[in-house]
C-alpha cells in the first residue's frame, strides 16, 4: 500500500460528516495535509487518449484539428461484420511519449466484461503491451469490466502487474435507495481476493502519486470550491464474507458507531481521484473520470499537487448530468476561470452541460464518443 495521509484530519478539515448527506463547501484548511500534497510530476512529449467505452457511438463525428490536438473517429465498420458497443460507463486507453519512452495504461473499465473486450479488440489495442490499470473509484460503471477482462486476458499481460486505486473505499459494498426505502446493490463491489489470484497488486494511496513515471493522480480531492457531491449512491464499510472495505486499512481510525455497524451513509467519494499528465509547457491533461468530488476542485487540486497552474485540457466525465440549472451555470463561472484550451466531456458529463459549452465556450469544446482518439502534443 502506498503512503496516505491522516484521513481523519482531512475529513474534520473539509468540514465533512461521515453521515452527512451533502460534501460542504466549507474552504480546505490548506495548511498541515495540503502541505503534504505537492509532489515531483514528470512531464511528457505526447498523451494519446481513446475512448474504448462510452454511452454512444456516433459514426457520422469527422475528426478534427486543434492547437496541438488531432481528433480520430472510428467509423463504420459493416465490413468487418463487428461494430463497437457502448453502454452506461466508461473505459478509456492512454499512450504517453517521453522521449524515448512509452507508457500505456487502462483507465476504468465499463460495465461489461464482454463490452469491454469486444472494444478492445476492434480497436486494436493490445493488453500486452499494459504498463498498469488504474481504477478512478469504485461505481460499477468503471469497474464492472474489470474482473471479466483479467479472468479473459491475464495470461497475455505482463507479470508484476498493477492496479492504482485511490483508496480503500474502492472495495467498498454501495447501494441504491428504492421508492419504498429498502435498498439494492448498485453492481458488485471488486474483490481484491481475485485481483491477488490473478497475481494484480493493488496499489491503494489517498495521497498523490506517480505512475510508472508519466501520469500522476491528484490524490484525494479537497472540496474548495462551490462545488458539492450531488446526491447518489449509499456505501457501506467493513468486510462481509471477505467482500468490502476494511476500516482498519485506513490511514486513521473516522468512523461513526453507525458505519461500523453496517449502516448504509451517502458516499461522499474521498476515494476518487484523477488521472493527469503535464504536456510540455502547454500545462496539465486533467482526466477526471467521473468528477463526483466537483471538476473546480479537481482541477485545482491538479495544480496544487503538480505546481503547475495552466490547464490545457479537462478530459472525461464532470457529473453534472443531474445538476440543477443554477448549480451547473456556477459551475460554468468557475470552470471559464482556468481559460483551458480544449474541454472534452465523457460519460455523466450530461447533455445540459454540453449544450451549456456550446454557448460559452464553443471554441473549447470538443464532442466525444466511443472510439474516439485524442492526440495531444506538446
């Protein structure tokens, strides 16, 4: 397990109750963790991204170019007889340059196994050739693929094989509230006994970290902003039949009496991270893949943890699909501070938001679906 830091103070600090139902706003004591947060990121020559998975597969998209970014598409492909898939979830595939050097990495998987592979194998992309996974946190939708595709494709990859996580809130049991108030699971939570069998390592840290020497992760993410964790699922922790989070693993001991006896609390997601990459001196790559922690303090948090205040590009699911109207225009305020050169929405990102983009930011805003590739250079 990698270094994490005092999760109890970082809790009491944001100003967050393990049972409340909204993160606060309240501003992030950047004095003692904060301090802890900057880390030595490298920096890279060439980020590709391609979106293996997403919710839709639009073949009449034309590519494009960009300052410093070219667009492909994946058309029709009637005369393979196979064509791509997508589902609710995302699943995305990342080539970085650094000189001579050359990472490739899997970014969350999907819900399905068989969605996942189908796309893989359409898009050429070969397993062997995986430095590491990383998983940004434990909804189904980015993990669901997960378990099927090494119990398919494990053989083929390299042997010390990693998987970054974000924290130990990953193998945690989460649920959905019904009309009637019972509770239903909301998919399976990821079982580290399959990972070990499948000789995967787990490389769980709530504090930033590097990976293999090109990408790095924000860590978990102060909540500073306007920003809050819009409502949705529950989380329960403890282990239960060798399934679940284990509280003892954390780094302190936050938990109520109600939590340690099971009971389901809104998840407040201090688990999630994002995955970025510094591109030369055009500035960072910020893929946040689903973006519950708010995508203002994500990125803020980019720039705290690398030193690096110019954002070029944001990358990858926003949640604000189920954000008031209000609440997604502050939103918009904030995120036009940073003067990023290219936003690319994924996945929850939400059609209100896009459409939002597409008045004030137009020339920032590029569309994304399943099969897209995304050249960046520096």
């Amino acid at each position: 397990m990698a270094p994490t830091f005092n999760r109890r103070r970082f809790l009491q600090q944001s100003g967050i109750a393990g049972s409340s139902f909204l993160a606060c706003s309240i501003p992030f004591d950047r004095s003692a963790i904060a301090a802890q947060a900057k880390i030595n990121v490298p920096t890279v020559d060439q980020l590709i991204i391609r979106q293996v998975t997403d919710g839709s597969h639009d073949v009449f998209l034309d590519g494009a170019e960009y300052s410093g970014l070219t667009v492909g598409r994946t058309g029709p492909l009637g005369s393979v007889g196979k064509t791509l898939e997508s589902e609710w979830g995302l699943a995305l595939h990342l080539e970085s340059k650094k000189g001579q050097e050359t990472r490739r990495y899997l970014l969350d998987f999907g819900f399905m196994p068989t969605t996942y592979q189908n796309n893989l194998s359409i898009l050429n992309i070969d397993v062997a050739q995986i430095d590491a996974m990383i998983v940004s946190h434990g909804h189904y939708d980015h993990i669901g693929g997960l378990t099927g595709f090494l119990e398919a494709q494990r053989p083929l990859m390299r042997k010390d094989l990693k998987l970054y996580l974000g924290g130990e809130d990953d193998f945690c049991n989460r649920f959905n509230r019904k009309a009637d108030g019972s509770l239903s699971n909301s998919g399976f939570a990821l079982d580290r006994r399959k990972l070990r069998a499948m000789n995967v390592e787990p490389v769980i840290s709530e504090a930033p970290i590097v990976i293999e020497g090109h990408a790095f992760t924000t860590g978990a993410v102060p909540r500073t902003s306007i920003e809050h964790v819009l409502p949705q699922t529950l989380v329960k922790f403890g282990l239960q039949d060798g399934l679940g989070c284990d509280p003892k693993s954390y780094a302190d001991h936050h938990f109520t009496d109600a939590e340690l006896a099971g009971a389901a609390v809104p998840d407040q997601h201090w688990h999630e991270h994002a995955t970025c990459f510094r591109l030369g001196d055009r500035g960072l790559v910020v893929i946040s893949s689903c973006g519950h922690a708010g995508i203002i303090n994500t990125l803020r948090r980019a720039q705290e943890v690398s030193g690096t205040e110019k954002i070029y590009a944001l990358v990858g699911g926003f949640h604000l699909a189920p954000a008031p109207d209000d609440y997604l225009r502050q939103v918009m305020a904030e995120l036009k501070k940073f003067d990023i050169e290219h936003v690319l929405p994924m996945h929850c990102s939400g059609a209100n938001f896009i459409d939002l983009a597409k008045k004030e930011m137009p020339e920032k805003l590029v569309q994304c679906t399943t099969g897209s590739s995304f050249n960046f250079t520096a």
